[in-house]
C-alpha cells in the first residue's frame, strides 16, 4: 500500500535516490540500502529476509514501491546509528573523538541490531574515558576527551553511561563510571532528569557511594581533630607530622563548599591529598 509521506522528514544525507529500504523512526525518514543493512546486522538481515508477521509481500508499506520499516527507537539514536553504517568518516575509532551522545546511540543500537564492529568501536571510545585500571583512572580523573566534556558540567549524561553500560552489559567499566558519577554533587545528581526513572540498583549504588565518601570525610576529620588536640600550639606546623591544624582548616573549607559548587566535590582529589 501507498505510503503517506512528508517530504520534510527526510534526513538529507542519510536519503539515497538508489536506496531500496525507507527506515522509520518517529518523524524522521531514512533512505538506505537494505542490502548495506543486512550484511552488517544480523538483526536486520532476518527483519528484511521476512514479511512482517500478518502482512503479506502486497501489504508491505511502501513509499515510491520502497519498502518502510519502522524502529522503534528514538530519531536521535538512529540517525548516528545509521550514519556510522553509511558514512564511513563519522564513526572513526580512537584516537577520534566523536561526541558522547552519538557513542551512547551507537553502542546501544549496535548491540540492539547486532552490528559487532560498531559495538567493539564504541566500546573503544567508552574505554579511553573509562578505564579498568585504577592508576589510569585516577590520572586521569579530570580528563576529558573533547567529544567527551559535557560529563564536567552535566551530571546527566553520568545516569545515561550507567544505563548504557548495564543495558549492554558492558560489566568491565561501570566501575569507572559509578566513580565518575559519584563525583557530581548530590542535590545535582540526584534531581537529574532521568533520576526518577533509573532502576533501583543504579539509585542504590549511587546513594552508598556518596555516604561512603561522606563517611570517610568526617572519619578524616575527626582524626585530625584528635591529633591537633595532642600538639602544643607553640610546635603547629614546625614539622609536617605538627601540622595538623593547617590540614583541619583545608578539610574544614572543602566540607564548606560542598555545597557552593556548581557541579562536584572531587572526593579523589581530597584521597590523593592526604592519603599519602
């Protein structure tokens, strides 16, 4: 059957005048090459290889006699998705630096649809940021790659790796991310546009890790206090062991402003501090 269509929809450099499949998702329209599709997801390969379960071949919906098959993901996924399948420039691997959202999108279709190169190269992407290696994640704990740098200001995108990383069960790196996402402020993470909606292990970990850090703070403190209490005034700060009230008042200040920053208390930085 004729397909009624809005012109407007289509997505310009992801429309081919030879292609011979229409993808669909929400408004956007994709015209592709279903045979480009089939030989790199396995998912798609079997979508196209049958008639739609009730539909017969005659009962296809069609635009100009082309097929239309309809996702049901987001317009924002599936457009990088498919750009990384038909534009090989746009999904480089490292040391490229494409931007966090399209790696979300192309990891979470890739896996979805079955195309194992795209999972693997945004896995990649993911692993530079994201690492399984205590000493080059701490190193490397306020570096950001440039497609990467939303995540300083933007606790979201945080809860969106989580979800990301469960949902493909990419187990190895969600220590990482717990750790980064961690960092961001509580009353910043936690009224997140998505908070609401994670499940209940990711709210879980993230309450515990925050009262843990909290807890390990005032422990820190109190220690201190204990120690400065056993050092006359008159040998403060001669020695770096009598230096404990200067020590008292840096912790003092960074509780402080724990709540004036705009985007995290860097819990790491207060451990590498005064751990050694």
């Amino acid at each position: 059957m004729a397909s009624e269509f809005n012109t407007s929809n289509r997505v310009k450099d992801l429309w081919f005048s030879d292609g011979s499949l229409v993808v669909r998702a929400e408004t956007s329209m994709f015209r592709v090459s279903g045979a480009v599709l089939a030989a790199r997801s396995t998912v798609f390969e079997d979508m196209l290889s049958f008639p739609q379960p009730g539909l017969g071949v005659s009962d296809v919906e069609r635009f100009e006699g082309v097929p239309i098959v309809e996702l049901h993901d987001s317009a924002v996924e599936v457009e990088p998705f498919l750009r990384a399948i038909f534009d090989s420039s746009f999904f480089m691997p490292p040391p490229s630096s494409p931007r966090l959202s399209d790696v979300l999108a192309v990891a979470r279709l890739s896996n979805k649809y079955d195309v194992q190169y795209l999972f693997r190269r945004a896995l990649d992407h993911l692993s530079n940021s994201y690492s399984i290696e205590l000493s080059v994640f701490l190193n490397n704990l306020n570096k950001f790659s440039p497609g990467f740098s939303g995540l300083k200001t933007t606790p979201e995108l945080h809860l969106r790796v989580l979800c990301l990383l469960h949902e493909v069960n990419a187990l190895w790196l969600l220590p990482s991310a717990y750790a980064r996402a961690a960092k961001c402020l509580p009353e910043k993470l936690f009224v997140a546009p998505s908070w609401a909606t994670l499940p209940d292990l990711i709210k879980t970990k993230l309450h515990t890790m925050h009262a843990h850090q909290t807890r390990h703070i005032v422990a820190l403190v109190h220690a201190v206090g204990t120690e400065w209490d056993t050092v006359p005034q008159a040998q403060a700060c001669q020695t770096p062991q009598t230096c404990s009230i200067e020590i008292l008042s840096v912790i003092s200040a960074l509780l402080e402003q724990v709540g004036n920053v705009d985007t995290e208390f860097n819990f790491f930085d207060v451990k590498d501090i005064f751990v050694p």
